[in-house]
C-alpha cells in the first residue's frame, strides 16, 4: 500500500513541476511582451499580475511539498 502511495505522491510530483515549468515560461514570455509595449494594455497587466500570481502559488506549493528538481532526477 505504501508503494502505491509513493509511487502515486511521485507522480502528482512530476506534474506539479511540469506546470511550474510551464507557468514560468508563460509569465515570462507575458513580462517581455508588457516590458517591450509603449503603452501596455489594462488586460496584458492584468493577465500578467494573474499568470505571476499562479506561478508565485506553484511555487510555495512546491516547496511546501518539498519538491526539488534536483530530487526528482
């Protein structure tokens, strides 16, 4: 029953990185694009603030679990 557990905790793992990874690169790419415009529209800031918000939870999910990428390799 443990095996199942870990093996499943393992799983749920891999993907929360995989989305952290992601979201990383989606706020990113949302902050060069708002960096680079004269006049950022209202949306793009606040589809940024929402996409920096995501990846700021990810994060503290991350470390709240104790996830390492150095760990899962």
């Amino acid at each position: 029953m443990r095996n199942k557990r870990r093996r499943q905790r393992r799983l749920v793992d891999e993907d929360l990185l995989h989305v952290i990874f992601v979201k990383e690169a989606e706020w990113r790419n949302l902050r060069q694009i708002v960096d680079r415009s004269i006049d950022p529209l209202t949306e793009a800031r606040d589809r940024l603030k929402l996409t920096e918000a995501v990846y700021m939870f990810l994060l503290k999910e991350a470390k709240h679990r104790k996830i390492s990428v150095l760990r899962m390799e």
